[in-house]
C-alpha cells in the first residue's frame, strides 16, 4: 500500500507570498480572508472578541507553516517534492505527529508500506506547532 501526504489545509504557497510580501491588492485579499473566517466563527456562536482571538491564532498557525512552503518555482521541481519513504521511517523522521492516529482516524489500510511527503520542512514546522502551541488555540485552528 502507498499513501502520499501531500500537506494540510492550507493554501499553499498563498501564504507564503502573502505573509513574506504583501503589495496592496494581496493585502485586501488577506484581510477578506481574515474577516470571512472570523465571520464563520461568529456564525456557530463565538462571541466578536472570542472569534477575533480565534482567528488571529489560527492565522498564526497557518502563517508559521505556510511561510515554510515551497515556493511556485520549487514546487514544479520534482527533486523537491518527492520524498518517497517507508512507513517506518515516516514514523522515525516525523516522532512529532501521532501518525498511527492519523493513519487509523482516516481509515487507511495498516499496512502501508511506503509514503511520498512532498514538502519536508512545512511537515517539520508541523510537529513544532503540535508541541508549542496551546490546545485553545490548536482548537481555534482546528474550528477553521
């Protein structure tokens, strides 16, 4: 069996240019994006106070991984996107993420036996934010 995790929920190398350079025209997309999901948050009961605080945090999360992304150019470079790997050393390289959690939760076969990671460091910024961040505000990432 072969599974490729190919990242998470963000959007990609948009963070990236977003965060690292922002001109005028990628600033109100940001800030559209900002107010859009603090707005969703609002909707499912969250206080204004308590969904700017989440989505501040979140954004922080995202921010700290997106920023690690590759860029477009690197991103077509396949020496740089395909880190094919066995199950085992998945679980050696990346001891941050609870893999057999993942792995079980999305209902995937036990016995797969190589995995492609595509983007190395995004994934290692992963662990990082896994073991520094707060759970109240994993949580407010997780509501995003």
């Amino acid at each position: 069996m072969f599974k490729s995790f190919n990242g998470f929920h963000l959007i990609d190398a948009y963070h990236k240019m977003h965060h690292e350079k922002k001109n005028e025209q990628q600033q109100v997309v940001v800030d559209a994006i900002k107010s859009l999901n603090k707005d969703f948050l609002k909707m499912v009961g969250n206080s204004d106070a308590d969904a700017e605080r989440m989505m501040q945090a979140a954004w922080a999360i995202e921010h700290r991984i997106g920023i690690k992304q590759l860029n477009q150019v690197d991103r077509r470079d396949l020496q740089k996107v395909i880190h094919v790997m066995s199950w085992e050393q998945l679980l050696q390289d990346f001891k941050g993420i609870d893999w057999i959690a993942y792995r079980d939760a999305l209902n995937l076969p036990k016995d797969i036996d190589k995995v492609d990671v595509s983007q190395l460091e995004p994934l290692h910024e992963v662990e990082k934010v896994l073991a520094e961040t707060s759970v109240e505000d994993l949580k407010a990432y997780m509501e995003m």
